[in-house]
C-alpha cells in the first residue's frame, strides 16, 4: 500500500504546481507552444534592432595619424 500512497502523492503534487507552474504551462497544454516561442523571438529581435537603430554612434579612439596600416608595405 506504501506504493499506492507515493504514486496518489506524486500525482497530486504535480497537478498542483502553484499559479506560476500552471501560467507557464499553460502554452504548452493549448497547443500553441511554437507560436508563444516565435512572438516572444520576434519582440526580442525588434527591441534590439530598436536599441542598435537608436544608439549614439561610438565615439572614435585615436584618429590614426598619416596613412592607413593597410596600405604600408
């Protein structure tokens, strides 16, 4: 009966995971997992192309002096 008991226990203790678990599962009992992970890809990507669109450019070192290194022997 000891088996018996553990197994109600670990059923029980799973489907109450607490509103957090059951919010983040929630996708994934719907069906609709893939589109949750593109929406939330989607607005990652557009907040940062928003924040490297908007940046202040960086400001140059040292200016080199004379002529590029590409073009000395």
């Amino acid at each position: 009966m000891k088996r018996r008991d553990q197994r109600r226990r670990r059923a029980r203790q799973s489907f109450h995971g607490g509103p957090l678990r059951q919010a983040l599962n929630l996708p994934a009992r719907l069906g609709v997992r893939w589109l949750v992970i593109s929406v939330i890809v989607a607005i990652a990507m557009a907040l940062y192309a928003y924040v490297m669109i908007t940046a202040s450019p960086m400001p140059p070192g040292r200016a080199p002096a004379g002529t590029s290194p590409a073009a000395s022997p």
